[in-house]
C-alpha cells in the first residue's frame, strides 16, 4: 500500500537552451533510465517504481541525474548548469493527500 503525501515527483529533466535570449530548444531527459554517476549503477525505472522509492533515495536519484546529465552533456550545452529545484512539488490534485493504492 502507499499513501500520497501531496508531493509530485519529476520523471524528466529538461534543458532549456537559449540564444541571444531567445529559447532554441528544450531536449529532455528521462529519469528513469538507467545511468552510472560517481561509481553508482543507478537502475532503469518506471514511474510507479520512481514513485515509490523512500524519499532520500528519490533526492539522490534526482542530484545523482543531474550532475550525470551536467557532466556529459557540457560539449552537447557548453556552460550547462542544473538545478534540481522542482523535481518534487506539492501538487494536491495530482497527488491527493491521505489517498491509498
């Protein structure tokens, strides 16, 4: 069973590139792929299973993924920077409080 807390996890991270100000394009990447970051084999997910994770497990997908995403993607978007503000809000209609499945 588990129980929804009000808190919406990301299941993508998407770069947003701009020129001269203007956004040119916006990749996305899936957090459920599988991954290696810092010597740690990150498995591939589906959403329930991102879902479910124990919060400090999800934090440390969600910061591992990012500096993944930051390190081998620099050539790709020279200067990318990430930040993982926002890959869990609070979200009631998606994730209604108290509701069990």
């Amino acid at each position: 069973m588990y129980i929804y807390t009000g808190y919406q996890r990301a299941t993508q991270l998407k770069v947003q590139v701009y020129n001269n100000g203007s956004l040119v394009a916006e990749p996305t990447f899936s957090l459920l792929e599988a991954f290696i970051y810092n010597g740690v084999n990150y498995s591939q997910l589906d959403s329930d299973q991102l879902a479910r994770l124990p919060l400090d497990a999800y934090n440390a997908r969600v910061e591992a993924y990012a500096a993944y995403i930051e390190e081998n993607y620099q050539s790709q978007y020279p200067g990318l920077e990430i930040s993982t503000t926002g890959a869990r809000v609070y979200n009631e209609t998606a994730c209604p409080i108290n509701q069990t499945v």
